[in-house]
C-alpha cells in the first residue's frame, strides 16, 4: 500500500488543487474498498505525487500553470523522411 504518512508533497499545490486531490481520493478509496483492490488508490496517489514532483521544478511550474494562450503554439506541420512520406 502506499505510504500516506507524509503527505508534505501537498504542500506544493495550491488550494483548489488540494481540495481537488482530496475529492478524487475519497472517490479512488471507495472504489479500491468496493473491488476489493487497492490498485485505484495507489494509481491517484502515484499520479498526483508525479504532478507535485513536476511542479517542484520552477520551470516546469511556468510552462504547467501558466495561462493558454493558442498564439502561442503553431502547426508544426508534417515531417517527411528521405523518400518524402
């Protein structure tokens, strides 16, 4: 099972984030006591501590969090090999 006792990880969200974190656990808590499997709770915990490690990097944080704006991205267009396909 995976290890709750330290849930400082959390820390890094902000608010809504941690409220967010503790509605899909309740939801991956019942459903791992309903089937008997602990395997939904460990993939949410798992995943959410994945995000919190990302965001421990300032960059990372920038580029995740920051607003959408879709100037920003472009097509990237198709790249062709050597034969052209």
């Amino acid at each position: 099972m995976t290890d709750l006792s330290s849930l400082a990880w959390l820390s890094g969200f902000d608010r809504e984030d941690q409220q967010e974190f503790a509605e899909e656990l309740r939801q991956a808590l019942a459903l791992s006591m309903s089937l008997r499997d602990s395997e939904p709770l460990r993939t949410t915990i798992r995943e959410w501590q994945v995000t919190a490690s990302e965001l421990d990097d300032p960059i990372r944080r920038e580029v995740l969090t920051r607003p959408f704006h879709s100037e920003d991205f472009v097509d990237a267009g198709h790249n062709l090999d050597a034969d052209g396909c």
